[in-house]
C-alpha cells in the first residue's frame, strides 16, 4: 500500500479513499488487500473506541460507587451521634423524672402538714374564741390547759399527742424513687 493511503487511512478521512482507489494504478489484488487492511483499521479504531467508553463507564461507576460510600460513612457518623443524643437525653429524662418524684413526695408530705398545722390552728382558735375555762380543750384527751400555755408547750409535754408526730422529719433521697423502664 502507497504511503499516502496509509495516511488517509490513519487520519480517518475515508470519504477520499474511493477517489484515490480508482486514481490508483494497482491491480485488484491490491484493491482487496487495501480494503482488508481498510476493514482492519476500522476494527481497531471500534476496539480502540469501546475500550476506551468502557474505561469511561467504568471510572463513572467507581466515582459513583465511591460517593455512595462516602455517604455510609456519613450516614453512620450522624445515627451514631443521634444515638449517642437519644442516650443522654433518655438518661436526662429519667434523672428529671427520678426528682420530679421526690419533689411530689415532698409536696404531698408538705401539704399534709400545712393542713395538719391549718386543723390545728383552727381548732386552737376555736378555743381561743369561746369562754370555756380549759381554752377548747377537753381534759379527757390528757391537755392540760391554762391560759398562758402556748401551743409549742402542749405539744411537748403530751408524747401521745398525734400532732407531735408532724414535727419529725421524713427523709426522701432522689436514689429511693429511682425508676426502672
């Protein structure tokens, strides 16, 4: 084959092969050995084209696959946080809970007492108020009354006095009212 035609067919310009085939002065075993090294070339150039899209498609697929991957790692990092999030607000939730509860006792126990005080009060004023000779305390219960007694010293000197166990102390710790879910 001439130098020139292997230079159009290098250069992809096929559109002048007809034009130089029939200019040439070859015979037809020449002519078919032009058209097989032609048909040759072709197939390189195709091999040549899908190795290089497949190489393409590949590098896409491996760019795609990477950035899923890096979206796991991220996806992770972040249920892992949310995790660690719900953990210390679940264990905040359950300490809130835990005083919420000893505050209620306290509360109710403190209630107990201001109305226990309040019956008291009411029931000294109601002795206070009328003109009987032992201030609206009846002898029977063991009260004994003058009118210059003041309320702390009926209560101490009567141990069976029910009152006087509204004086003591009731201890609540935050440990006793723990909750387990």
């Amino acid at each position: 084959m001439s130098p020139v035609v292997s230079e159009i067919l290098r250069s992809g310009l096929f559109f002048f092969f007809p034009l130089l085939m029939a200019s040439s002065s070859g015979n037809s075993m020449s002519n078919s050995g032009s058209e097989e090294d032609l048909h040759n070339q072709r197939k390189r150039k195709r091999m040549e084209s899908n190795r290089e899209s497949a190489r393409r498609s590949r590098m896409r697929k491996q760019k795609h696959l990477d950035e899923l991957m890096a979206q796991v790692t991220q996806l992770v990092k972040d249920n892992n946080q949310i995790l660690t999030t719900i953990n210390f607000t679940t264990q905040h939730y359950i300490n809130m809970e835990a005083e919420n509860s000893v505050l209620r006792a306290q509360m109710m126990e403190l209630s107990q007492r201001l109305e226990s005080l309040n019956e008291i009060l009411r029931y000294l004023n109601s002795g206070t108020n009328s003109n009987n000779s032992n201030d609206g305390f009846e002898t029977s219960e063991g009260f004994e009354t003058t009118s210059d007694e003041s309320f702390t010293t009926i209560i101490s000197n009567h141990n069976n006095n029910p009152f006087v166990i509204m004086n003591q102390p009731i201890m609540a710790s935050s440990d006793m009212m723990m909750f387990q879910y």
